[in-house]
C-alpha cells in the first residue's frame, strides 16, 4: 500500500477539553453505494446530505468514467445516467477505493455486463469478493476473471434463494442491486442489518424496486422490469457520529452529534455507557459527557450489525487505554485491523495483540509524538489519542482520514480542539 509523501499533516495539542455540537455529515457508506445505485434508471437522481469526502470524489471520478454527469455542491449531488455507455472500473480508481466494486451488480443489472479491477488487499487484511460473485453466477451472470480483472456477463439475471455464508456488507448490497431488474424473486438468508443497507433499500424502493425485510437477515426482491430516477437524503455517519461522542469523552469534555438516531449506535452506546460515559439520547441527536479518570475496562467483540461496530474499534481504543482495569477487544470482522497498534503505543497505549484478540491495559497516561495514520478509521483513532495527550501529537499520512470524514479538523476546532494541517498531497494508496 503506497502512502502519500508524509505531507499531509495533522498537529494536535492535547489536554484541552472539547465541548459543543457538531453536526455529522451525511454516511459514507452510504452515499458510495446510494451513487452506485444510480446507474440502475436512465435518468437524473438527486442525492442529498451526501458528504464532501475523498471516497465520494473518487466514486464520482468513477460514475464519470462510465459516462455519467454528476454535479456535486452544498451536499447535493445529481448524477444523470442517461449517457452511460461504459462498464468497466479501471484500475486506479479501484486500487484508491474498494467500493468501487459496487458498481458490479448495478452495471450488470442494466447493461448485462461489468468489468472491475479485482480490489487489491488493503490494510484491514484481504477483501475477498468470493461472496459477491458466487451471487452473481448464482444469478446467471458468466463470471471471468484474468490480468487482475473480473469480468460478469448476463444477458439477463434471474432471481434466486440465496444463503450468505457471512453477512457481507458489500455483498448484500451488491446482489440486492442485481436483484431488482432480476426475473423472478430473489431471497437473500444471512444479509447483512446495517442501517446503511437499509438506506440503499429505500432508495431503491423510490426508484420502484420491490424490496421487503430490508434490515432483517432475510430480504426479499422481486424483480421488476425497470426503474426511474430518483430523489434520496442520505442518513447521517454513525462511525462519525461514535468517532466524536469519544473524543468529548477522551478530553473530559461534553459533546452532542446532531443529526444521527441513537438507534442506530445502541451497542457502542452501551458500551460507552459501561465504561462510565454520561449518555444522553434524544430523537436526532447524542450527547456524551465524560471524565477519563472515572472510566472503567470493558471488552469490546466486533460483530456485524447490530454488533459492536469493527469501524469504531481503533477509537475505542483510546478511552480504553485510559480507563482503570484491564479490556479485551476481539476483531471479528476484519483479520487484521490492529495494524495501528504500534502507533498507539507511541503515544503511550500497553496494548498487547494476539491474532484477533487485543489485551489493553488501562490507567495510561497518553504522550504527543509523531505518528502515521495507517488508514481511514486508525487515524481518526491516532487523533483521539493525540486530544488525549500531553503535548503535541502530528499525525502523518492523514489525508486517509478525508477519505471518510468530511471537515474533520474544523469540526474538531469547532469543540475546541487545537489541531492545524498543514501540507497536503494528493493520497495515492489503496482503499479502506
Ligand atoms: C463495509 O465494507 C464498509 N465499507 C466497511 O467500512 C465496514 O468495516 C464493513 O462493511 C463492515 O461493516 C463500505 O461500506 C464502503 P464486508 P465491506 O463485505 O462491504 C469478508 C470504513 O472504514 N468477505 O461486510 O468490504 C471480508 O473479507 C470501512 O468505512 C468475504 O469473505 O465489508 C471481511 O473480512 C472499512 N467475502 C468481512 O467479510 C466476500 O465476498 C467483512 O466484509 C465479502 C466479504
């Protein structure tokens, strides 16, 4: 994985405490799929609260590539899809971002074809696609891979009774996009529960797909014959959302996110709560009050949703290794997202990693350094640390934290925080 020249750079003086309201950004995970989806209707759709972020200008450069014309300003985006000819995601833009592959069951769906660079592994471990093709062939689709491309043809996808041997997110999203223009109906067993799944199925349903059990583990589409553009506001970025509750509570200080249904964060909330985090929850809005020095250990397990989310484990890490008592944290979604570790330690963490499993002992007290953000949700943690810290912390590489949070130091200024960038060079290196 290639990195940016260092340049981009985050310094962060630690140890005042944030307070305030920041209002989340539209989802990342999200808004990539939700413009995907676009290609499956002729037309112009029009997408609101869609997140200013790298992922999101990397996926237009795609949708462009394709031939659509997108528009993107103040949160809206329009992408008319009428002009759609090609059907293949080039390398560079698959390399820079994994949810490129999102575009398969879509193309495949409306034009009988799709060409994607297979998504390199990236730092989180290997980031199989085994689940989305078997899927698609299932469907119908002739699949071919060579010269580091996968390649899917049909000329028309029929439905099938699918059990997912995991509940990928991706792959739940992808067959569900294969799905609506598919013949006959399409059960999906196992489907992944995210809240963003269940974004993307709206959507779909107000471009006329009929979807049922969207957010359960059994989803039901039958196909229809065709779909018509339509008009969509993206949920709020409940890793987002999770990343500040954290950092107020990391500071001693007092934050609230607006714009984000506690719902759809129940379990860390109850683990924020466990710990010894003050908890409010209102209809749009959570707001966290918290003083490290009365923390206390809990252990976090990774699950798919309504799990303990694997996008907000590196954060966690942070009030952990400041909490009194000794935490286990078990990744089970991802094999191998410790990867930050040894820059936590830098900072002052004891963590100590063994396969899946991470033993951290808490009553730390976190020093500025220098550190390298390995990738989009480790950096956004290294920060918190760095909030947390005596001193000055300068987190390099940082451009992967703009891939998925949109303003992400002016927010942090806007609850106090003194964090100035300086540098940035154009982020070279692979995806999430
Ligand atoms: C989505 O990735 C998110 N990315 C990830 O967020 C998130 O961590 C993940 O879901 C889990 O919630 C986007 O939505 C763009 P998966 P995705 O398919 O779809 C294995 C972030 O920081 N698997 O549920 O790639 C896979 O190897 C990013 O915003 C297969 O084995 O997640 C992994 O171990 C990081 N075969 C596990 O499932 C397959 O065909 C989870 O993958 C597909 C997946």
């Amino acid at each position: 994985m290639s990195r940016d020249s260092g340049e981009s750079r985050l310094i962060i003086r630690g140890g005042g405490r944030l307070s305030g309201k920041i209002v989340v950004s539209g989802a990342k995970n999200s808004a990539l799929k939700l413009m995907a989806a676009s290609l499956l209707a002729p037309g112009v759709s029009v997408l609101h609260n869609v997140p200013d972020i790298q992922d999101v200008q990397t996926m237009r450069e795609l949708l462009e590539h394709l031939g659509a014309v997108v528009d993107f300003a103040d949160a809206t985006m329009t992408v008319d899809t009428a002009a759609v000819q090609s059907h293949v995601a080039p390398y560079e833009l698959v390399q820079r971002m994994r949810a490129s592959i999102q575009i398969m069951g879509p193309l495949v769906a409306r034009f009988g074809r799709a060409r994607v660079a297979m998504p390199g592994g990236c730092n989180l471990g290997p980031r199989k696609i085994d689940i989305h093709l078997r899927g698609l062939a299932g469907m119908g689709g002739e699949i071919r891979s060579g010269h580091g491309f996968v390649e899917v043809k049909a000329d028309k996808l029929r439905g099938i009774d699918m059990f997912l041997e995991y509940p990928s997110v991706g792959a739940t999203e992808n067959l569900l996009m294969a799905a609506v223009l598919a013949e006959g109906t399409t059960t999906l067993e196992n489907a992944a529960r995210e809240p963003e799944i269940v974004d993307l199925c709206k959507f779909l349903v107000s471009m006329g797909a009929d979807i049922e059990g969207a957010g359960t583990s059994t989803v039901r589409i039958t196909g229809v014959r065709e779909l018509h553009p339509a008009e969509h506001t993206v949920l709020g970025d409940r890793i987002e959302a999770g990343t500040f509750l954290i950092a107020g509570a990391v500071t001693g200080g007092d934050v609230e996110v607006v714009g984000i249904s506690p719902h759809v964060l129940d379990l860390f909330l109850f683990k924020l709560r466990a710990m010894g985090v003050h908890v409010q929850e209102n209809t749009r809005s959570i707001r966290a009050v918290g003083d490290p020095a009365a923390f206390t250990a809990v252990d976090i397990a990774t699950l798919p949703y309504p799990g303990f989310p694997t996008d907000l484990q590196a954060q966690m890490m942070v009030p952990l290794s400041l909490a009194s008592g000794v935490s286990l944290v078990t990744e089970n979604v991802f094999e191998k997202r410790f990867g930050f570790v040894d820059e936590l330690v830098r900072l002052g963490a004891e963590i100590r990693v063994d396969g899946n499993h991470a033993v951290i002992i808490g009553g730390r007290t976190l020093t500025g350094a220098i550190v390298r953000c390995p990738d989009l949700r480790a950096g956004a943690a290294l920060a918190l640390a760095g909030l947390a810290a005596e001193g000055f912390t300068e987190l390099r590489d940082v451009l992967h934290v703009d891939r998925g949070y949109e303003r992400f130091e002016e927010k942090l200024q806007m609850l106090g925080a003194e964090a100035e960038r300086t540098g940035a060079e154009p982020l070279s290196c692979a995806s999430d």
